[in-house]
C-alpha cells in the first residue's frame, strides 16, 4: 500500500475509540487495506472479481501481518467487527470479501489542498524521516530469525529450557553471536558426550551467563576443546516476502 488515508473527526465519538487496542488495530488496518477507488481482483483460478470502494480481497494472515497481530486476533476481531456492523464478510475456499460498512464515515471522499498538504509534509519531514528510518532498521533485524530450539537439542545437560531460550533470544541479537553460540555448544556437546554431566552448566546458566563468549568454555576437568568440533547447526535466515 502507497499513499496516505485519512480518518473523520467523528471517529472520536464513535465505539470505534473504545475497542481493546489489537482488535483497533485491526479496524484502522482494514480501512487502509479498503479499496479507496473501485478495482478488480484476479483469481488464481482466472475469475475476476469486481472489488468496489471500500472493499477488498484478503485473508486473515494478510490482515495479520499488516497489524501486526496474531491471526487468532484477526479472526476474534472480524467477528466482533461483524457484530457491530462495522463490515461485512462473504469467504470462499481460496479468499475473504470484506466490506467497510459506511466506508465513507471514516474514509471521507475529497482531497487535501495542496497548500495545507505541502506545509504539512515540510512541517512533518524530519519525523518522517525518522519513521522510515527505523522501520527500515526493524526490517533488517526482522530478516535474522536463530534456531534456539536447535542449539537446546544439542547442548549436553537439557536443564531450564524455558528461561535458557528466553534468555538467548534477548541476548543474541546478530549472526556472528549466534555462530559463536553455536559453535560453543558444539564443542560442549562433543567434549561432555559420555561424561557425567554433575559440573556441566545447566542451560538455563549457560544462557544467562553468556558463558558462550567466555575464553574458556566449561569443559570436563582434564578435557581440551575438542580439535574438530562438531559442524554447527544451520542458522535459518527468514526475510519477509
């Protein structure tokens, strides 16, 4: 979606103002999402569907992403939106037609003049610019996705998952952490295998210590680091379609 979308000032006045904050957001979403001039849609099957102003084709997890919810939200949400009669909802096997009953009440028809709309596009630019600006830093983390479960699953004494997983997802924040957190438990997992395992760290301590950065790993008493540890696991970088 490009471009802006304004909201009427009776809004404020409205039940719209007292929904919980997710489902809100769900709301504000799907005005943005509406058609704000009539269009077309093309299945996959190669029907096309008429999709008039304040309409659109989607689907729950669309809706999610764009709200940044969860989908069980969405659905929880459209229902109660449904209710209110604040849209309407006709789904089929590969869609969902949704509709913004009196679309015009919160998305007005008429444009900014171009006098206000520039002074306040000047007014606003160093906060835009901000904006974009960490939107496009919380892309970047957003691409780097660690496969904790993983490294768990290797590390020799499987003591505190919870609060070891926890804690390594607010400490492991860049790729090079991560391969050196893997690495670690790699030659942990080769240098206690068959040992007894009394003196090993848990991993809920392991992870809360960061013991992963220390010099010397907490290996067995008498025990190198392995020469060849073993290969560390696939780190997953996921980056959103």
């Amino acid at each position: 979606m490009n471009g802006y979308f304004t909201i009427h000032r009776v809004a404020f006045d409205s039940w719209l103002w007292q929904l919980r904050g997710d489902h809100f957001k769900v709301a504000i979403t799907l005005i943005g999402m509406a058609n704000w001039t009539p269009g077309k849609f093309l299945c996959r099957t190669g029907e096309v569907v008429d999709v008039p102003r304040g309409s659109m084709v989607t689907s729950s997890d669309s809706i999610a992403s764009r709200a940044r919810v969860g989908r069980q939200v969405v659905r929880t949400a459209l229902r109660h939106l449904e209710k209110a009669d604040f849209l309407t909802i006709k789904s089929t096997k590969l869609f969902s037609f949704i509709t913004i009953v009196n679309y015009d009440t919160w998305q007005p028809h008429g444009v900014i003049p171009n006098q206000v709309t520039n002074h306040v596009i000047t007014k606003c630019q160093p906060s835009a610019n901000q904006v974009l600006t960490t939107i496009e830093e919380e892309k970047k983390e957003k691409k780097l996705s660690f496969d904790f479960d993983s490294v768990y699953q290797q590390y020799p004494r499987k003591i505190g998952k919870a609060p070891g997983l926890a804690k390594l997802k607010a400490k492991v924040k860049t790729q090079a952490d991560y391969d050196q957190l893997v690495q670690a438990v790699a030659t942990l997992a080769q240098a206690w295998r068959g040992k007894d395992l009394t003196y090993c760290p848990h991993f809920s301590t392991f992870a809360s210590q960061t013991r992963w950065r220390d010099d010397m790993l907490p290996l067995p008493d008498g025990c190198r680091a392995p020469s060849k540890p073993l290969p560390p696991l696939p780190g997953v970088n996921l980056e959103e379609p």
